[in-house]
C-alpha cells in the first residue's frame, strides 16, 4: 500500500495533466437569432409499404 502523500501526488498529477489537455472543439455556423427560420418543404403523403419477413 502507498502512503497517503504519494497518492495524493499522483492524483494532483492526473488533474494537472487533465487540465492541461485540450479537446478540439468545432464551431457550428448558426443564424442570427432575430432572422425566421425556414422549413424544408413538405413532401405529400409519404408512400408507405408492408414488408414481411418469413424466417
């Protein structure tokens, strides 16, 4: 077992370390917050079908 002072070391080293590391980041281009939004346009009555599955 290690003494209580190494373990703290150690765990002040991990939290340095994850401090340290950086994780990239993306921007997202979003609109303006005053402008309308579009909706996409709507298809008619999607087609829908049945499948069957005979196993």
């Amino acid at each position: 077992m290690l003494p209580p002072f190494i373990i703290e070391q150690i765990r002040k080293r991990e939290e340095e370390e994850r401090a340290n590391y950086e994780q990239p980041r993306l921007e997202l281009p979003l609109p303006p917050p005053g402008m309308p939004r579009r909706e996409p346009p709507r298809e008619e009555e999607p087609s829908r079908g049945v499948v069957i599955l005979d196993l």
